[in-house]
C-alpha cells in the first residue's frame, strides 16, 4: 500500500476528542475519528492517533491543534500549529465556502458565534459559563427522556404545535419540561420546544448585538439535531447550511494551518504513532519560590517530564517556541 502524505489535524476538547487527516495535494478528508473524551483527554487522544493509524500507511508532514486542550494536545503529538477555537472553525469554514458570512457552533462544552468580513473573523463571542444551549445539556435531556440523541432531532421534526419551555437555565428548562410532560403534551412537541428554547437562549446571549447575515453556516455536534436547525432558520428567517464535517471542523481547521506551515517549507515536529506505546501521566504540584505559590502541572512521558505550566511568572509554562504558536485572535 502506497504511503499517503497527509496533514493531521487534532481537535482536543472536554466533550470530545476529534482528528482529522487532509490529504496533502487536494486538502479533502481522507479520515476521520470522533471519540468522547469521558475526562481521559491524554488517553483519549493516544486511542484516537492509534485508531487513525490502522486505517492507512500515512506519511504526517504537518499537525495542528486546536480546542480547550490544545497546547496538551501539541505537546504529546509534536504539534507545528497551535491555534485557538475561532481560528481553526474560521479557517474551515472558508474552506467549504468562501462566501460564509456568520458560523453558528454549538459543541459539547460551550457554544459561540464567529462573524466573517471579507474572510476574515471581524467579531466573535462564546459562552462558556452554562451548560444551556451546549450538546452536553441535550445529551442529558434525551438520556432523561429515554431516546437515543440520534433520533432527537428527527422526533422533533414531528411535532405540530411546540410548547414554549424556558431556556435561559438548565435547571429551568428542565423543570418546565418535566411539568409540560405531567401536563400531557406530546414528546416530539416537547422536544421541539426545547430547540426554540436553546435557539433563543444562543441568540439573546451569544449572537447579542451581532449582525447575523447570509451565508450562516452550522458546526458542531449539535448540527446533526435536524431540530436546532430548523429551530435557527425559523428564527433567522435565513437558511442554515450545515457542511458534510460538520462534526470535525475545528479539527479541519487545524490540518489546514498545519498545510500552511508546511508549505513554507518547514519540516514537521511530529513526534510519531508512536506517542501510542508511552505512558503519559500528569501531575500537580504547588511552587514555592515565591509567596504566589502557583498551582503547577508536571505532563510525564515514560517517567521524564517533558513540559509544565501554570506558573504565573511563566518560567515553567508551555516552552516559548510553542506558545508563540497559539495567538489568540
């Protein structure tokens, strides 16, 4: 089997762990992996570099990071980019299309708003603050209503008359739909009422003084919820494209800067598959040098400390080459 020249890009977040492999002459997705990362991000992600290296001989001339575990991620894998959340899902969604002008993101965790001027993210906002509107709540309210997340959005599509629950709190929204249930409405009307709810509660919070225009393009997880589509284009009076990767788009966007570093004509860092047979572990500890007493993370590999951070003096942190590699927009 011939080896394939391929880009790696590697999307590490709380909820789940996502990479991507980019061919390296026509830049389309060759493989993916979606894992959850169930607390485990440095587990996670060795499963998911193991699982990406039995579908094909690959040949990794360029890797980029991105998410709320970037910089972790970076370390272990030998990351030439690393970039944050806004970028990466910038830089992706230009890819599939030029003209996008607003790209709407819900993951697991958290859930913001980028808006494109000329290609280019000219305004951005995130809510990182509570679970409402973020795939995880969804997660829980379908578990809690005993269907498969698969099937939310597609029940939701039935209903005929969605009741009105509110949305600003999960622990509201959950009680008022426990009470809508007692008062006997159906559960595809329920459903559907929860993506009103989560669509309003996006738009009075995130997307607040923001100027919304065509051409809007829905990432994330939740963009497979057929509901929250059709939830946001009723309240944008605007079509929502959601693209084929909609899952994986930060991790595109990734193996795209890492495409841009290589085409400088810089090798790649990547440290190999096999980061698979080390054993990493993460330990903290507290400095005492100074009166800030600093609460430190020691990342080990095979016994050897290979990076810390946390100091506030910065003399432990990321090494600095790294660190010049994540500018925050």
């Amino acid at each position: 089997m011939k080896c394939q020249p391929v880009y790696l890009g590697v999307d590490l977040g709380s909820v789940s762990t996502n990479l991507v492999l980019l061919n390296a002459e026509r830049l389309d997705v060759v493989e993916k992996v979606y894992l959850r990362t169930q607390g485990q991000p440095i587990r996670t992600l060795q499963k998911a570099v193991e699982e990406i290296a039995r579908r094909g001989i690959w040949r990794i001339v360029g890797v980029g990071t991105t998410g709320s575990a970037r910089q972790l991620a970076g370390v272990i894998l030998g990351a030439d980019v690393v970039k944050n959340e806004i970028t990466a899902h910038t830089i992706a969604a230009l890819y599939v299309n030029k003209d996008v002008q607003t790209v709407i993101e819900i993951g697991g965790q958290d859930s913001k708003i980028i808006i494109i001027r000329d290609g280019v993210a000219s305004d951005f906002a995130m809510n990182t603050v509570c679970a409402a509107g973020t795939g995880s709540f969804l997660d829980q309210q379908a578990s809690r209503l005993g269907i498969p997340i698969q099937d939310f959005g597609g029940t939701a599509l039935q209903s005929r008359n969605p009741v009105r629950i509110a949305g600003r709190c999960t622990v509201f929204a959950e009680s008022d739909m426990i009470h809508k249930q007692q008062l006997g409405h159906s559960l595809p009307d329920i459903l559907a009422g929860l993506c009103d709810a989560m669509v309003r509660n996006y738009l009075n919070n995130v997307g607040k003084g923001k100027e919304i225009r065509e051409i809007i393009m829905f990432q994330g997880g939740v963009a497979a919820n057929k509901g929250m589509r059709k939830a946001f284009e009723a309240a944008l009076n605007a079509e929502v494209t959601v693209p084929e990767h909609y899952d994986v788009m930060g991790a595109i966007g990734a193996a795209l800067l890492a495409s841009e570093w290589a085409d400088s004509g810089r090798p790649t860092r990547f440290h190999g598959f096999e980061i698979t047979n080390s054993v990493y572990q993460n330990h903290s500890r507290e400095c005492q040098d100074c009166p800030n007493c600093c609460e430190l993370v020691d990342i080990v590999k095979d016994g050897q400390i290979i990076t810390s951070w946390g100091a506030r003096c910065g003399k432990t942190d990321l090494n600095r080459e790294l660190e010049l590699l994540d500018v925050i927009v």
